[in-house]
C-alpha cells in the first residue's frame, strides 16, 4: 500500500467516531447516555505515523451524529452501536471499508482501528461535552445558553478549520462583527440568528463557505428571476397565477431594490457580482432568509407587490409549503428549451441532425466514465461538425473527473477540437468543478467559452468541508484548499461570446445562447 492511501484509509478510518448529519444519520444505535460530545486527538499508524484530528459526536433519535475534522476533510459513518462500554463503528468510502473499536474511560476514547492491510491506535480526549443528544429540528425554540454554545462553536472552529480566513477579511474586521453579534444574540430569534451566522461566514469571501439553509427553511412557491434591472415572476403555483410575469416591486414593506441590498449581505464578498446576483434570487424566496433579514414578520407568509406591464400594482401572499412537499409549478414560459429539459438527469446529450451538432447538457462533474464513453460513442457514430459541452447549471463535483473523461479525450478529436467546432456554455452558476473544468477547456482545447460571466473566481479557495452546529443542526461549509485555475491576467473566467437571455426570450422559451451556436457557420 502507498504512503498516500494509507494515509487516506487511516484517515477515513478516523471518521468512524462520528457521522455528518448533513448526509444522513449513520445506520446503528445510540441512547441517551451512550458516548456523545466534542473530542479531540491523535491517531497512530503503522504506515502513516501520527495525525491530530478533532470531532464532534452527537445521539439524534437513535442514531449517531457528527463529524470529524482532519487534514483532508470529513467523511462519512454506515453504522455504529455502543454496548458494555465499546463503541464500534464501521465506514465505507471509494470502496474502502474500515472498522473501529474504542472504549469509553471518563472523558477519553482509546481503542484501535483496522483499515485494509494497515492498523494503528486512537486516543482522543472530550473537549466539550455533547448537551443535546437528540438535537432539534432547525428553527426550533432552543434555549439562550443553547444558542450560545452554537455561537462559540462557529467562532472558535470556522476560522480555525478554513484554510486562510483571513485572506479576504482581515482579523479585525471579523472580530468585529463577531463582537457585534454577540452583544445582540441573545434578542435574536433564530432565523436572525442564521442570518448573523451567515454574514459572518460570507465575509470570510469564497463561495465555498457559508451556512447552509437546513431542510425546516420555509421555502415559498414562487420563482423570481432577474432580468437586466428587474426581477421577475417567472413560476408560481394554483392560485396565484395572475402574478406569472409581474414585475416584482417590493416584499411586504421593503422595496425590491432594499430588499436586494439586504440580502447581498449572505453572498460572499470577495466573488463576482453575478454570483450574488444568482444567489440573491434564491434568497428572495426562501422565507427563512426573508424572516431573518427583517424583511418578512412571519417566516411562512410573505406578501410579493407586484406590477403588470401596464403598470398596475397589486399584491399576493405567498405561503411556505411543508418541508419536503414539491410544488406543482406554472410557469410563465411557453415551452421550456432543450437546455432545461431531463433535470433529473447529470449528462445527457441529443444529436440534432439539422444543425450537425451533437448538444450534451452536463450537470454534475462525477461519475462520468459511462455517460462520457456515450457521448464519444455518438460523435463518432454521428460524425458532428459541432459538440456542445453546456456547463450552465453544472454544480460542480470532481474537477479530476472532467479532465479524464472530457477535455482530455475531447483534445484528442481532431475534427471537433477545432476552432467554430467546440463550444462550452457558461453561466454565473457554472461553479466549482465545472469552473476549474471551463478554465481548462480554454486553456487544453480550442473550445470557445459562450455566455454570462461564471460567478466564481477561478483562483479561490475550493475545496468544501462541514461542520454541524453541537444543538441546532446547521451546517456550515468551509474551504480547506486554494486552487488556481488561470494563470495570468484579471481573476474571472468571461465568455469569448457573451449572450444575456431577455425577459423575452424567457417568456418565448428561447435558449439564446445554444442558438448562437447552432446558427454560427462551422469554420
């Protein structure tokens, strides 16, 4: 076994004490008194040597819950029980597995692992001891001192498990605004609090970072969307439709353009604007970021003014439907184009004989061996003039993943890795992976960039990892890597061809960016 995957097993082995809530509970047994808190250590290998690492485990309805800080991020526990004393535990990940057998002594958890050919000791000591061991749900009435506890875990762990927080935000300033939200906390209902957390964790500046909206988040049934500088009603649901295509002109009492500011404030400082604009949109409708930026007195209901074309205001109450509940949507579209078809599916492509293209949609950069192999397989069945990589709503995932299976075998195509021949679609959510893999093609192949600005910088600090708050549940995600994706010149990844879809071409269900491309005569 290598140094490096020895080091990784050894690594993922350490996890085995604790369980990302944010994934799911782990599948084993806990109770009330069963080993829970916060627990820092080492861990000594035969292969490796010795590692610091540092977890919080947690009991939530008979399952247990946490997560584990080590150099190279956190991991995943499968199952778990504790009985007479011993803790044992069990993980699988990339196809590894490993186990784990600790014994509960005071304040200390000592025992060994076994992890493929190599094995080794763990010693950890509680550093804090867990006070919820069935956690509530997010939004839910925890006490003062509670929220307090969350509060200093995110202050002491956040900056210290980012790989540079300070490199946008200088110490002081976050000290700061950490001190001015700890002289208000306690007067603050939770959805404020989310909302304190959040700024705090934008300021740090990369789009990795910042607290995720748990499940409980009031989500209300209307979309908006911005179109040059108006936001728009473009889905709603029955019983609202008189408000599909209404100009948005203010929530409740604020008006559109305050209410914008207001929530500018959750987006990360030191990315581009056309990311915040792209995140500010989602916030607009999320009634527990509406509630805690003071905009909405009820996190549930929301009151949308709206104007027609003609110009006449009227209003209309939105109202947050029950967590997990999926709306029936109506949309202001006409037809929903190529680019929005198959959401579901990851990688899809279609050949579209009139235009001699061969359009694929590329949603997430994983598991792409397979999907990736068709779509060579359809280029040289279909011998296309064009292959369209879209990478608008592409989220990210493994940036490693998009050089295999895409730009590298796709610079090899000599008749389509040629100039007017290859095209990438790129948007301000074009994050992540699918950025880095972007930059690449620019920079690997002969691909022309087409679309808006991506919204994340390409050199930025990547690399996401997450910590659950010890009593709400909130997860906050952090970076824990710098990576540079272009060499020289100004920090954005532009479009060789920008295209910004109208109001217009929304309503008409036209995608004008692929049809710049399918119209553009072949070099």
């Amino acid at each position: 076994m290598t140094t490096d995957r020895a080091r990784r097993l050894l690594l993922i082995s350490l996890l085995l004490v604790t369980v990302m809530a944010v994934r799911g509970a782990a599948i084993g047994d806990c109770k009330l008194g069963d080993p829970t808190g916060n627990f820092a250590g080492t861990a000594l290998s035969r292969q490796v040597g010795k590692l610091e690492v540092s977890f919080s485990l947690q009991c939530s309805n008979g399952h247990y819950e946490g997560e584990l800080s080590t150099p190279v991020g956190n991991f995943l526990v499968t199952a778990g029980r504790y009985e007479t004393g011993q803790l044992h535990l069990q993980l699988a990940a990339d196809g590894s597995s490993v186990t784990i057998e600790v014994k509960l002594e005071g304040d200390s958890l000592q025992g060994s692992f076994v992890s493929g050919d190599d094995q080794g000791t763990i010693d950890l000591r509680r550093t804090e001891q867990s006070r919820t061991t069935n956690p509530v749900k997010p939004g839910a009435n925890l006490s003062k001192q509670q929220w307090r506890e969350d509060f200093a875990f995110f202050v002491r762990e956040l900056p210290k498990r980012h790989a540079n927080a300070f490199h946008y935000t200088p110490r002081e300033k976050f000290e700061a605004a950490v001190a001015a939200l700890d002289q208000h906390l306690d007067h603050l209902n939770p959805d404020e609090i989310y909302v304190g957390l959040d700024r705090l964790a934008n300021q740090i500046g990369d789009a990795h970072t910042y607290v995720e909206f748990p499940a409980d988040d009031a989500n209300l049934p209307i979309e908006i969307r911005q179109f040059g500088d108006a936001y728009r009603v473009v889905a709603l649901v029955q019983g609202n439709e008189k408000g599909l295509g209404a100009r948005v002109v203010g929530i409740a009492n604020t008006p559109i353009a305050r209410a914008r500011e207001l929530a500018a404030s959750l987006t990360p400082r030191d990315e581009t604007p056309e990311l915040a604009s792209a995140r500010i949109e989602g916030f607009l409708t999320t009634g527990m970021a509406l509630h805690g930026l003071g905009i909405t007195k009820d996190r549930n209901v929301a009151h949308y003014r709206l104007a027609g074309d003609g110009g006449k205001e009227f209003t209309i109450e939105v109202r947050a439907l029950p967590t997990g509940s999926e709306p029936q949507w109506i949309s202001a579209a006409r037809q929903v184009p190529l680019s929005g078809q198959g959401p579901e599916d990851k990688f899809w492509c279609k050949y579209l004989p009139d235009a001699r293209t061969l359009y694929c949609n590329v949603r997430q950069i994983l598991n792409l061996t397979d999907p990736a192999r068709e779509m060579l397989g359809l280029v040289d069945q279909q011998r296309p003039d064009k292959l369209v990589i879209d990478l608008r709503q592409n989220s990210g995932g493994d940036f490693n993943e998009g050089l295999k299976h895409l730009i590298h075998p796709i610079g090899e195509l000599n008749k389509v890795n040629r100039k007017g021949h290859l095209f990438v679609l790129i948007g301000p959510n074009t994050f992540s992976a699918a950025m880095s893999n972007a930059a690449q093609f620019r920079g690997q192949t002969e691909a022309m960039l087409v679309g808006q600005m991506i919204g994340e910088r390409p050199n930025s600090y990547q690399e996401s990892r997450q910590m659950t708050l010890p009593n709400s549940g909130w997860v906050v995600h952090y970076s824990t890597q710098y990576y540079k994706s272009v060499a020289s010149g100004e920090n954005v990844i532009r479009p060789d061809r920008e295209i910004i879809p109208s109001w217009e071409d929304y309503v008409a269900g036209r995608d004008p960016v692929l049809d710049w491309v399918l119209n553009r005569k072949a070099e």
